[in-house]
C-alpha cells in the first residue's frame, strides 16, 4: 500500500513540477524568481502547498495502514490524492477554486490521523483481555 502511494505522490509531485516548468516558460520567468504574472504565482503556490503537506500525508497513512487498517487508510489516501490533484486544478485558475478541494483534503488528513490515534491505541493501550464493550469496534479493525 505505501509503495503505491509513493509512486502516486511522486507522480503527482512531478505533474505539479511540470505545470510550473511550463508556466516559467509561457511567462519567461527564470528560475529563481518566483514573482511575476498572477497565473504563474498560482501555479508555483498550488505546486509549493502540495509538496508541503504530502510528507503528513504519506506519514498518516503508512501509520493508519499499519495499526489501523490497510482498506480504510488507502481508501483515504485515493480521495486524499484526487482532492489534491483537484485543489492545484482549482488554484491554478483562480484562487477561490482551490477552497473546496483544500477542506476535503483537510478533513481527509483529519480521518487519515484519527484512524492512525485508534489503531495506536488499540495495539499499544488497550489489553486483549479488555473487558470495555467501547473498546471492540477498536480491536476488531486492528491491522492483522
């Protein structure tokens, strides 16, 4: 499951990087300027905001993927990469265009870190002896 998701970090880290070769390009702004036409700064922004929140991401789903579950945490990490692949569409357009997909990528990094609290809780804290009726729904999903 990592090894997947790291090749599609890396892919989408390399679209992003070549969206913003191109908008160089389309408005001569040479390296390492990073001002100059609106369009451009959209582009490097979408593509600089993305490579700074993947690490978090790929950190939360490889420990949600180990102690909680395999299915759940790469479900999450599919809508977590195409509400981010969503949010540089949206900002490289116009600036509001990135706000719906950024709150869904958001939230996705909010379930992405609860599942990943539970399944440490669940193998770390809780005994399999533990007699909590709470406690159940927290070992059954824990990783094998």
């Amino acid at each position: 499951m990592l090894c997947g998701a790291v090749h599609s970090v890396c892919s989408l880290s390399a679209y992003f990087a070549l969206q913003v070769i191109h908008a160089r390009r389309r408005y001569k702004i040479s390296p390492p300027e990073t001002m100059g036409h609106p369009d451009f700064e959209r582009t490097f922004r979408a593509q600089a905001n993305c490579s700074e929140y993947f690490p978090i991401f790929l950190s939360l789903l490889w420990v949600a993927g180990i102690f909680f579950h395999q299915g759940a945490a790469a479900v999450c990490g599919v809508l977590y990469l195409h509400a981010r692949f969503r949010y540089f569409q949206g900002y490289t357009r116009t600036a509001q265009g990135r706000l719906g997909p950024l709150y869904t990528s958001a939230g996705l990094l909010w379930l992405l870190l609860g599942l990943a609290v539970a399944g440490l809780v669940a193998h770390f804290v809780l005994s399999p002896s533990c007699p909590w009726v709470l406690v159940w729904p927290l070992r059954l999903l824990r990783a094998p």
